[in-house]
C-alpha cells in the first residue's frame, strides 16, 4: 500500500503531508514522554517498530503506482497507543524510501496518513471495542491487527482514487476499482496478520508480562503479587 514516488500529483502529495504533519509531531511528543518517564520501555518501543518494518517490507505486487503488504501498526497501537505509531510508521516510511525504493519522499506524507495514522487509529479503535464487549485480549489484538491492516488498505485506494477519479463514474467509480483490486490480495494479509498478532502477544504474555501490565495491557494478576 505504499504508493510509489511521484505517483500522485503535486497537490495531492502536499496536501497529504500536511494532513499527516500534526499527526507525526503529536506522536514525537508522546515518544520523548514514554522515554522520559519510562525508559525501560525504549526496547519494546524499538522492537514495534521493527515490527512494523519488516512486516511493511514485504511487498506482493498490486495496482499502478502501489503495493500490497501486511503494515504491523496495530502491534504498537495497542501497546503505546495510536499517536505513538504515527512517529513510528513515518520513521519506518522513510527510511524504506530512502534504502528499500518502497513508498517515495513525495508520497511520504500520504502512505504515512495511511498506514501510520488512520491504521493504528482504526486498529487500536477495533481493540478498545472489542475489550469492552467482553471479547478478550487475544481476539482483541487479532482485530487491531486485521483492522488496522484494512483500514490502511481503504485509505491507500481512496487517496488514489481522489487522485484519479475515472473518466465515466469519477470518484466512485475509481475507488470501486482501487478498492476491488486491493482487497484480492489485502483481505488474505490482513487475516495473517491478525494471526500472527495473536501468536505474538501470546509470547509477549509470557516473556514481557510486567511491562504490559504497566502500558495496561494486562491486568495485574493477584497471584504474582508480593505478600
């Protein structure tokens, strides 16, 4: 879902970026206060980001001008929050433009309101709801993955659609295209993400159980505490 560089035209590429820009600096502030009173949480900070990297660095080919692939923003929604991962997936964004040619640094503000902002926001939306009907943390991970996977996925074809309406149905009809070509191969992805987010938060239950007690993950458990 990164769209390529200088694929969309000028005003679409600043408009795009300056939508994102309040986003990105909020989240750099949320950062440098979870480092300042929490330093002990800069290693999972590090590792959502890897995360969210590598993941975002599989590239399956898909329409002109874009790609197909999992995002992995919904891991660091729900353990730092949305406004945290918008810093994150920018910084991810870039530097796979700069050294992997995926996304461009004209479209940058665009694939970052996309799978750094709307994403993480959609996923961690998913999570909160799915808590509070009783659903479970597991199942709940499971949407914000899946979710936030989607949600990036829709915003990519709508901001392509905005930027190539067809020349018959215009908008709509353009992102009926965009979005019926996408869901080929994101609909899979979004459900192995999912998957694999609850594969991982079953290892972070065991291996991190203090710090997601802390970030308010988990409930503190009765049994381990101290007498």
């Amino acid at each position: 879902m990164h769209i390529a560089e200088g694929f969309l035209p000028a005003p679409h590429a600043l408009g795009w970026t300056l939508a994102a820009a309040p986003f990105v600096v909020h989240g750099a502030r949320c950062v440098v206060k979870e480092v300042r009173e929490h330093p002990e949480s800069t290693l999972l900070l590090g590792a959502a980001g890897a995360f969210t990297f590598v993941l975002s660095a599989i590239k399956l080919p898909s329409v002109t001008g874009s790609s197909s692939h999992p995002t992995g923003t919904g891991l660091g929604a729900v353990l730092f929050r949305p406004p945290v991962m918008a810093l994150l997936g920018t910084i991810v964004l870039l530097f796979q433009a700069l050294l992997l040619a995926h996304g461009g640094l004209t479209t940058l503000g665009a694939n970052a309101f996309s799978m750094a902002v709307v994403g993480p926001w959609v996923g961690y939306g998913a999570y909160r709801l799915v808590t509070r009907l009783g659903g479970g943390l597991l199942p709940a991970v499971f949407a914000a993955m899946a979710l936030s996977d989607l949600a990036t996925y829709v915003t990519t074809a709508l901001q392509l659609a905005l930027a190539f309406p067809d020349a018959e149905s215009g908008f709509p009809g353009a992102a009926a295209k965009f979005l019926g070509v996408f869901a080929v191969t994101q609909v899979p992805l979004a459900i192995g993400e999912g998957l694999l987010g609850v594969l991982l938060f079953r290892v972070l239950t065991v291996n991190a159980r203090p710090e997601l007690v802390r970030l308010g993950v988990l409930r503190p458990d009765p049994e381990r505490a101290e007498p």
